[in-house]
C-alpha cells in the first residue's frame, strides 16, 4: 500500500482552489506548519502588482497589509513566501490574472501567464503548492499545461454568502467576475435573470468603488452570488482530485480522516487539521425558503443548460439540514439567541434593499440632474444662436426694403415704356400702310405652325397606360374579413378603378352590405338560370369558383368596364401591377399566372401534380372585354354549371383545371413569368423573399403580391394547411409579411365575420369537400339574424367565448365517434379499442387520436369495385391484388414506405392491379394521388365505412392479398378466411411487432406491457400459421421465427434503398455536427432521442463545445420540441431534401435501446457517405460491423 502512494506522490504542482472566506487562509496555515512546502498564498491577489520591487521596501508595513487584506491571523507576513521572487515577480504579474482570466478552458492561450507561474513554480524550495480564490474558472486550463494534482475548498453558501457581506471589496467581486468578456453561457444566462446592473470602471479598483456606491438589494446579490457558487461546485467536483468540505472538516473526525487519507494520495501528508473551527451559522427556517426559491432559480438555468447538477441538489439538501432549524423547538436561552440573530440578518436584508433602492435613487436624481444641465446647456446655446439669426435678419430686412425702394421706381419706368411701346404698336396696327401689314402677316403664319407641329410631337410621344377598369374577389360572409384586407392592399396601388365583392352566399341580416368599403354584386345578379340547383349540389368551395366566369360576364356587360381583374380573398399586395398595366396596354386580352415557372420535380408539391390541379392559378385573373373573351366566358360558365368539382382521376380540378384551355381559346392571352406575382405554397421552394427598406423582392425581381391559400390564421405555428414542406419556419422574411397579413385580417373583424353561417351546404350533396374541410366551418347554428354588424358580433362573441371550448370538444366527438366506430367494426370493438389504448397510453393519447380522426379528410370519389370491373379484368388477362397496410405509403418520411412503394410498383409491373386499402382509412393529400398516379387504386374513408364490411363483399374478387403489419392486419384474418377461402396470403411483416414491444416493456420493466407484447406474438405467430407466404426483413428475425415455427414458408425481403446520392463533396474534416433521423410516431426514436440528448450530447459538448446535434422526423411531439431549449439541440422537424443538410454532419447517430426490424435510418446515412454510431440494437440484422 506504501508503495502505491509513493508512486501517486506528485513531482508538479498542487492548485488549492476556492471562492472567498471557504477557509482557504486556515487551510494555507495548516500546511504552512507542515513546513514541507512552499506555499503561494493568493498568487492571483491583484494588489501583488502594486507591491514595491523588494521584500525590504515592505518593512514596517507587512501587519498593515495582513490587516488590509482581512488575514490578521495568518502566519507569517502576507506574501513572504514571494520575497525571494519579488524583482522578477514585479515584472512579470499582470493585474488582467486576477480576473481578466478568470475562466480559461482547455486550449487557450495565455503565454503570459504561463510565464508567472512557471517563475512561482521553478522558484519554489520545496514541492510548490499554490492556494487561490480566483482560478475556479480555469481548472482545466491548469490540468493541460501543468503536472499538477487540485484541491477544491468547499462552504455552504448561506454562511458564505454572509461572510462575504462583511467586506465591501468581496461582496463586489462576484458582480466584477460576471463582467468577464468569455463568462459562460450559462452564467451569463443567470446574470441576465437577475436584471443586476453592471459594474461601470476602467479597472478592478473602479468598479469596486462602482459597486460599493450602486449595491444591490439582497435578493439579486445572492442571485448572483449563488450562480457563481454552483459554477465552482460544479467545476471542483467535476475536475479536482480532492474536494473538502471546510463545514465537516471543522466538525465530524472522521470525514478529517477521509480528507487526510485523500490528501496523502496526492502526497501531502503530516497535515494537522485538529484545530479546524470554521464558524457555521445555526438559521432559522423562516429563512430558508428565501433562499430555496432564488436557489432552484438558478438550478433551472443550469438545467436547461444541459448541465448536470444532481450532486449539487443532494449537496444542498444535506447541508439545509444542519443549517436551518426551528428556533421553537430550542431550549429558552439558545432560542433566544438564534431569534435575536435571526431579526438581525432580517434587519440587514430589510437594510441592503433600503441602501440599494436609495442608491438607485440617487443615481436617477443625479442622471436627471445631468440632464437638466445639459438641457439648460443647450438652450443657452439655442438663444445665443436664435439672437445671432435675429441680428442677421434685421439686416437682411433694411436690404431688402433698399432693394425694393430700387424695385419700384425700375418697374415704374418700366411701365412708362410700355406704355409707349403700346402706343406705337397701336399706330403700327391701325395704319393701312401694306408695307408695314404684310411682315405682320407672315410672322404670324409661321407661329400659328410651329404650335400645330408641336401639339402633333406631343401627342406621337405620350404614351398612357391604362390601369385595370375593375377589381373583384368572390366569397361567402365568412371570408369577409380576408376580402377587406385585400380591398385595402389593393386600394393604395389603384386609387381610380372599382372594387366589387361578388358575395356566393345569402345575407341573412348578419351584417350591413352599405357599411362594407366595397361594392356587393349578389347571386341574384348574375343571371344564373339554375340558381338553386348549384347551390345545393356545390360544396362552398366549388360554388365560389363556379360563379366566376358569370361575375366576368355581368361586368363586362352591365358596366362596360375595358379590363376586369379577379382576386382570389386570400391574396395581400404590396405593389402596383407595373408588368400586367404594360401587358393590358400592348393589347393582352386574358393575363395568366403559372403555378411554377421551372421544374419541381423533387418538391412536395411537384410538377406532376400541376397536370393535376392545372397549369394556371386563378387565385389571379385578368381579362379584357373583348368578343374573344366572352365566348370563353359563356363556354366556361356552360362548363362551370355541372363540372365545378375535384375529380382528379377524371382531370377535373374546379373552375382552374378549365383554365388550361384559355390560351388556345384566346390567342392574344399572355403568360407572366414574374416570381413576384401568386407567391404561395406550391412555389415558395422555388422563391426566395426578402426585403430592402420598405420594398419586398421575391427572386431580386419586386414582389407584387402574396397568396396566404390555406393559411390558419389561428395557428401561428402553420404557413399553409395544404403543405408541409413549407412551414414557418422556411419562409424566411416572408414570415414579416405573413404577421402583417394575419394582423390585418383580425383587424377587419375575422373574430365576427368567420363565425357567420354559410346559407346553403358546406359540403355539397356529395358530402365532400377536399379543399375547406368541415371542421374550418366555426359558424354556430344557434347564431340567429341581427340588424347590425355590432349586434352580430355581440352574438358570436357570445357564442363564441362562453360555449367556445364545450362546442370545441362536443365537435371533435360528434365527428370523431362515427369515423371510429366504423373504422373499429362497430361500437363494442370500438370502446374496446378505445378502452384499451387509454390504460396503455393514457388519456391524453385518447384525446389526440378522437383530434385525429375528427380531422380526417376525405379523398377524391373513386368507383366501388363491381362485378363490370372483374370481367374487364379476366377480359384483359390482369390479375387483382389487394394490399392492406396501416396508412398510405410516405416514402419521404420513413424506409418501410419506401419498400412498400417498391412492391406496389414491382406488382404493377408483373401484371396486377393493384388496389391499396389503409385500415386507418384515412386520406393523406399528395400521398394518395401519388399511388393514382403510380396505378394503383387507393380507397379511403368515406368510399369504404368499414374495412370489414368490405372485405366481406369483395375479398373474394381478388387474386392475391398481401397483409402488411401484424397488428394492424390480424383483426382482418377471420373475414378474409371466411369470404375468400382460397385467397393466397402474403404476410408483410415489416418488422416484428411484438419483438419491438416485448424489448419497450422489458426496458421499462411494465409488466402490462408485457403481456400486451405476448399477445401480439401470438397474433402475429397466428398470421405465419395461416398465410402461404411471410416476408420477414433479416435473417435475425427469420432466425427467431423458425425457433417457433421451423416449417413455416418465410422469406427475407429487406428494406431498399434507391436513388443513392453519395458523399458529399465537402470533406469530413470541414464538418462537425451530429445528426439523427427518423420518423417521430415511432416510440423507439422518441426514446433513443430523448435519451443522447440528455445522457450523451451534454458529455459530448463539454469536449467540443460549439457542436450541434440535429433531430431530422415528422411530427416531432412535445418531449422532443423542447429539447430545442437545450444550447445545441436543433429540432427540425419533416425535411423533404437531405442533401444540403447531410452535407454538414460529421456523423450520425442511432442511440435505439429498443426496436425490430431494419433500421432505415442508418442505411440512409450510409447513402450519403457518412458514418453512423449506433447502438447494438440498432444495427441488428443490418451484417453491419464497427
């Protein structure tokens, strides 16, 4: 054992480190009296560089200087053991080392202070130790450019904290620490919190004498001392080799021989520490929870810091135990005392608040009395200078009245000359003399054509654009308010043409048509022969729309306006039309916007979708009135009556899909191909917005106008409903003009007018409605017919505020309780189901699945199978397949997608058609036309009620069947058994369930849960039993399989990658951050996530500080969002293009503590050409070595 400590004994430096009045000065003295050292007692101390050049200077003042430097009991004199050091010292010590460096983390440098304690050190006589109070901070900088063992001197910080009260100069030393330039984030973070102000001064005795004149109220002095005090807690513990209690060094034996036996391990050894008697002050409790609050305060900023501070919480706890007690519970005598201190240390807080308040006083009175002065100042100035002007115009008034004395009697000689130059022309005029008329003849000939010459110049010149004779938009009473907006963004760029509301709805006395800024066109002007008829058979949507060409015709006719202009309600100007007056002036008869101006092929809203919905956007339309045109329009308007609907499978999109055909209809239509023009979702990738002073740009060309389509204007969170690529966070500075639009909206009335009723049927007889869903319909039925706009918004208010959250939720169900009930089976199944989710999971994953699915939108109609189908089929030689799976496949969220994908376009290929049902039912906008478009036919809710019932009327019309996800699929087996006997089966099981959750429940040791996973085994077990073929993703879990079920027909399909882009171009070198990927429905990555980001990225940080960890998934919940709040942490959410962003990660992780399957992430990241860390679970299966 001897040995091994000879071995640890240290032939470099030891560091004792602390903050102020720890007991430090005691702990000098016990090793002083070792006399086996040479200590340097407060190295750092900033008046060493105010000492003489020789020891001998001192003398007669070295007790003055203990008792200046608060240490009368040291022994020996304060500094003695620098003496033989002092001319080199002198030299060498900068004041900057006292606090200037106070925080140094590994790698920085500092030569200079390198050089002085290389000169303490070399100059020691015997093994040097060095005894701080300022180099908490740079514990780490030490332990890199030093052989050195540290010790750390540890205080409560309640007796501390008083004790650093005592002396002006400590109690302002934490204020001069935090004005340090590189003070850490997170002491910064506590500084900001505390609202304390900063300390003014050029040098350490300045801002001293700053502070001791501006103190802070007890509250915030603690703050900030209790901040500092956690940074040293937490830097002792973390990096010095022995740490000390100074409280249970004085009190408890054995924790004395704890500490001797550790310092021994570092070679300090014959330390009496007999003697230790650091004062511990006994509280009362009535103080702790002062302290308690200002504390867990601070211990939150650390927290979100991402810093660890457990040991600091149960340091803490302990210690309140022995420092506050309960005065009552002492004996007469000793409760006496400790309430006489207790109302002394009250009075000294009630005090430093009163001192700090009239400091804060004095400080204003004196800014106002500077100001005062200099405002005297200034004013002297302005009456010294308004004098001077004064004097000068005297001046310049006698000059002037001199000059115009002169003026008159010019212009009266003037005069007189007229006067006889009038006389003599009149001679000239009235003589008969031809030789003096003719020149007159002549001259004035010549004038009378020159003025003809230049009025024709003038008039060949002038060129006069003219601007649009008419603006309108269409829409019900609930889109008022947008409608305005748009009349006033308009207004200001076209003051002189007319505006008109063509209101696709009934008044019903809700609001007052003669009150509203624009003028109303109603539906009974337009001439609609069939009026009623539309208007039933139309969802709001489609009759918006429908009506459009017969608003044209009607204004074209009934006013004769040249040019008329259609705006759809959600479109917000910022600039005059320079472009379309310039196409209207050059003879345009139609003006048209694309939805794209370059391809998109890898964009969420892509260029083939624009075959689908159409080319042109008629949110804006411009035509002339011309005998072209309205044959269009009457042709448009005969189309519009019966075929205004969304039937893409049909090539049917409203009134836009039409709209294709309008230039071969009007030849001299015109295309503008300006990004400033229709900027909305469908283009945003493709445009970048900003903006220059008070101008906006999109692409470097003028922004003109913005299309806010789909906006929430509720949720501040959303761009657009209709997009995910596009959110708020993308959208760059548009998000300014987004904030203005929403603003304006709400302030021309949206709270009143969106709670108004639609008259006729929001979804139309085909109870459809793709575009405005039914749940965007907040009008209540009970809201009856008022007179007034101010008496209707008293009602909606009503309405609105009482019953708002009540109405909310009794929607949510009246809608969601259906769709479920269908979805389950019937009612039984469905609380069954219901019931069960809510003991796995909890209520509030009820609540958000009933959100869910009363927010379920309904996909285009599609025709039923029938008996006509299948004999076209065995007609044509196809064969049926039917695929069931939980939800639409997105191949750019998640790998199982993507291998989905590939066998519904590998089954096309071999000759079947495919028909895909998701159980969820539920349509997923743009992932369903993709699958049409890719032939495959898709049916979801409402075309399918019940997937069951379903199954039970057309199973057996299929060929083959493939089930996809044991969970999902085995309610489904019976029925297919049942109905279609002899259906061949494929089991998918993309990954095996039950081994997932099995592995979940053993991690969280949750018993429910694990019989939950058994049951899943079985039932997926039961599939393999039934099914004529499973596809199992590794051979791990074909492994597993055939331990139960050795005879079972299985194979290995694993998940596919295509479209492999490569590494990068930029070297790894040149990169540094983490990153991980994945979908965020999935359990296992919110755990692997939560678990780096709290266990593993804070070790990773303390290494490499200014790395990033990026988190790349859709639909991130709660849990993950917030830890964006930890420094680093980036929560990105859906990404639709990796490229850019994999082309700064440095590697990737897959930290998955549970799971099954193959994991897509790591084979994405291997795609790209970067490395991925990943845990065992995670790359099972995968043949993947490190």
């Amino acid at each position: 054992m001897l040995s091994e400590i000879q071995e640890k004994k240290i032939m470099g430096v030891v560091f004792i480190h602390s903050l102020f009045r720890s007991g430090s000065t005691y702990f000098y003295n016990a090793l002083k009296r070792t006399e086996a050292f040479h200590i340097y007692h407060e190295p750092m101390h900033e008046v060493i560089a105010s000492l003489p050049g020789t020891w001998n200077e001192l003398t007669g003042r070295k007790d003055q200087l203990k008792s200046t430097l608060r240490h009368d009991f040291l022994i020996g004199s304060y500094f003695d053991e620098f003496s033989h050091l002092l001319p080199s010292i002198k030299k060498v010590f900068e004041p900057k080392f006292s606090f200037d460096y106070y925080f140094m983390e590994a790698g920085s440098k500092a030569p200079d202070l390198k050089i002085y304690i290389d000169l303490l050190t070399d100059g020691a006589s015997k093994p040097p130790i060095l005894q701080c109070t300022r180099t908490c901070g740079r514990i780490d900088w030490l332990k890199e450019n030093y052989k050195s063992s540290h010790i750390f001197l540890l205080r409560n910080p309640w007796d501390q904290w008083y004790s650093y009260k005592v002396d002006p100069y400590i109690a302002t030393t934490p204020r001069i620490i935090y004005l340090q330039s590189n003070l850490p984030g997170v002491l910064r973070a506590v500084f900001e919190a505390s609202e304390a102000v900063s300390l003014k001064g050029s040098n350490t005795q300045e801002k001293v004498a700053y502070g001791i004149s501006h103190p802070l109220a007890s509250n915030q002095d603690y703050f900030l001392f209790f901040g500092l005090w956690l940074h040293s807690f937490i830097c002792g513990e973390r990096e010095c080799d022995v740490f000390i209690d100074m409280d249970e060094l004085s009190s408890a034996e054995v924790y004395r021989s704890k500490c001797l036996a550790k310092l021994e391990e570092i070679g300090i050894q014959s330390i009496d520490f007999s003697d230790a008697k650091l004062h511990r002050t006994v509280f009362d409790v009535r103080e702790r929870d002062r302290f308690f609050i200002t504390e867990n305060q601070i211990l939150e900023i650390y927290r979100q810091h991402g810093i660890f501070i457990g040991a600091a919480r149960e340091y803490l706890e302990r210690s309140r135990q022995k420092s506050f007690v309960s005065i009552e519970k002492s004996d007469a005598p000793t409760s006496g005392i400790l309430e006489d201190a207790y109302r002394m240390r009250e009075l000294l807080v009630v005090r430093d608040g009163q001192i700090a308040s009239l400091s804060q006083t004095v400080t204003e009175r004196d800014g106002k009395i500077t100001s005062l002065s200099q405002t005297v100042t200034e004013r002297d100035g302005q009456i010294a200078s308004l004098s001077q002007t004064v004097t000068e115009r005297d001046g310049k008034i006698t000059s002037l009245s001199q000059t115009v004395t002169e003026r008159d009697g010019q212009i009266a000689s003037l005069s007189q000359a007229v006067t006889e130059h009038e006389m003599a022309i009149q001679v000239i005029k009235t003589s008969n003399s031809w030789k003096i008329t003719a020149p007159l003849r002549k001259v004035s000939n010549i004038f009378k054509w020159k003025e003809i010459l230049c009025t024709n110049q003038v008039s060949e010149n002038l060129v006069i654009v003219p601007e649009p004779s008419a603006f309108f938009t269409i829409c019900s009473k609930n889109f008022l308010a947008h409608a305005k907006a748009l009349y006033y963004s308009v207004r200001p760029h076209y003051p002189d043409s007319r505006f008109f509301v063509v209101l696709c709805d009934r008044v019903d006395g809700f609001f007052d048509p003669s009150q509203e800024p624009f003028e109303f066109i109603f539906l009974e002007d337009l001439n609609l022969s069939n009026l009623a008829e539309m208007a039933n058979r139309y969802n709001i949507t489609e009759f918006n729309t429908a009506v459009k060409p017969f608003a044209f015709i009607y204004l074209m006719k009934g006013f004769h306006f040249d040019s008329v202009v259609y705006l759809d309600p959600d479109l917000f100007f910022v600039d005059r039309m320079h472009e379309l007056d310039q196409l209207l002036a050059d003879g345009a008869e139609a003006v048209l916007t694309p939805h794209i101006l370059q391809p998109a092929e890898n964009d969420e809203i892509h260029d083939g979708k624009m075959l689908l919905y159409g080319i042109y956007n008629l949110g804006f339309l411009t035509l002339r009135n011309t005998p072209v045109v309205i044959a269009f329009l009457e042709w448009w308007g005969r189309r519009l009556e019966r075929d205004c609907v969304i039937r893409l499978e049909e090539g049917l999109f409203v009134d836009q899909k039409w709209a294709d055909l309008l230039p071969a209809f009007v030849p001299s239509a015109r295309i503008l191909h300006h990004p400033g023009y229709n900027v909305a979702y469908w283009n945003l990738p493709q445009r970048k917005i900003s903006r220059e002073a008070d101008r906006w740009f999109a692409n470097g060309q003028p922004l003109r106008f913005v299309h806010f389509s789909g906006n929430k204007l509720d949720d501040v969170t959303t761009f657009s409903r209709h997009s995910q690529q596009v959110t708020i966070d993308n959208i760059g500075a548009l998000r300014e003009l987004l904030d203005a639009y929403r603003e304006e909206v709400y302030k021309q009335g949206h709270a009143f007018y969106r709670s108004l009723p639609y008259a006729y049927s929001w979804n139309g007889v085909a109870g459809i409605n793709l575009h405005t869903p039914k749940e965007l319909d907040l009008a209540s039925n009970e809201i009856q017919p008022v007179t007034s706009v101010e008496g209707a918004a008293a009602v909606a208010t009503l309405h609105l505020g009482v019953f708002a959250r009540a109405h909310r939720r009794y929607s949510v169900l009246r809608q969601a309780a259906p769709i479920a009930k269908h979805l389950s089976g019937g009612w039984m199944l469905f609380l069954h189901r219901a019931w069960r989710a809510y003991r796995r999971h909890g209520w509030d994953y009820v609540k958000s699945k009933a959100v869910e699915l009363s927010s379920y939108r309904t996909s285009p109609p599609i025709q039923i199978v029938d008996k006509a189908d299948q004999l076209r089929d065995q007609r044509d030689h196809l064969k049926r397949l039917l695929y069931l799976d939980w939800a639409i496949p997105k191949p750019d969220r998640d790998a199982a997608s993507v291998t989905a994908v590939m066998l519904l376009q590998i089954f096309d290929s071999i000759g079947y058609k495919v028909t895909f049902i998701p159980c969820s039912l539920k349509y997923e906008e743009g992932y369903y036309e993709d699958l049409i478009a890719a032939n495959v036919k898709v049916m979801t809710y409402p075309a399918i009620q019940s997937v069951k019932e379903w199954l039970e009327s057309n199973a057996e019309n299929f060929d083959v069947c493939v089930m996809a996800r044991g969970p999902v699929v085995w309610p489904y087996l019976e029925t297919i058994k049942s109905c279609a006997p002899n259906l061949p089966l494929i089991f998918n099981t993309v990954d095996l369930h039950y081994l997932r959750e099995l592995r979940q429940a053993e991690l969280a040791n949750n018993k429910v849960a694990h019989q939950a996973a058994l049951v899943v085994r079985d039932q997926e077990l039961e599939l393999i039993d039934k099914c004529d073929l499973t596809i199992l993703l590794s051979n791990d879990e074909l492994y597993t399989v055939r331990e139960m079920r050795s005879e079972a027909p299985l194979t290995v399909l694993p998940v596919v990658f295509k479209d492999i882009p490569g590494s990068s171009t930029q070297g790894h070198e040149q990169r540094r951050d983490i990153l991980f990927i994945g979908s965020f429905p999935h359990s296992p990555n919110i755990d692997a996530v939560i678990y780096f980001a709290e266990l593993i990225f804070p070790i990773i940080k303390r290494q490499i500080p200014d790395i990033r960890f990026k988190v790349i998934g859709a639909n991130p919940p709660e849990e993950i969002e917030r830890l964006a709040a930890i420094p680093g942490i980036e929560i990105l959410g859906f990404v639709k293009d990796l490229q850019p962003v994999f082309a700064d990660i440095r590697l990737t992780v897959a930290p998955l503590r549970y799971g099954a399957g193959i994991k897509g992430k790591i084979g994405t990241s291997l795609c790209y050409g970067v490395p991925c860390v990943a845990t065992p679970m995670a790359v099972e299966g995968m043949g993947l070595t490190a």
